[in-house]
C-alpha cells in the first residue's frame, strides 16, 4: 500500500479526496477533507511533518516555527517555545 502527503496537513494517508483549487487538483485527507483551510491544531490532537514551518501559539503569541519534539518547536530566529497549537501557514500570493 502507498501512503502519499496530504496538501494541506502534510501527513501521510491511505485515503484522499481530490480538491479543485482554480487551476491544480490538490490531494486531501480524511483529516482535512472537512475542515478550513486554515485553523489551529493542538499539538495534542496532531504535529505537523518536521520539514514544514507553521504558524505556533504558546499561550501569549504567534510566531512562525518548525516542530522539533514533544510540545518544543524551534522559531526562525532560534528561540524553541513550548507550544500548545499550530497551523499551516496560508500559501504566498499569486
């Protein structure tokens, strides 16, 4: 069995549903079929691919970040929060 990458959650699945986005088909989850496109994660409920940076909130702010264990993700400028949620960052303008 092949697991591919989900567009939207960048997680690994079995079963995807085809999204028409204008001009490029993008292959989605079970997990993300019905949800936003952009909403919070808890770092409880699901983590994001350790190669994608996302948006984190620790409580207090949001800053962009990578995952780097447990609840722990490194920011851009090198600090590593303790963070509670996360969310995919929104594609760049066309």
């Amino acid at each position: 069995m092949i697991n591919l990458l989900c567009d939207k959650c960048n997680l690994s699945s079995n079963k995807f549903y085809m999204e028409n986005n204008n001009i490029k088909f993008k292959m989605i989850c079970d997990k993300c079929f019905n949800k936003p496109l952009y909403e919070w994660i808890n770092v409880k409920e699901q983590l994001p691919d350790k190669t994608m940076s996302v948006l984190t909130y620790n409580g207090s702010f949001i800053d962009i970040g990578a995952y780097l264990i447990g609840n722990y993700f490194i920011t851009e400028k090198g600090a590593i929060l303790d963070v509670t949620h996360w969310m995919s960052l929104p594609e760049s303008p066309k």
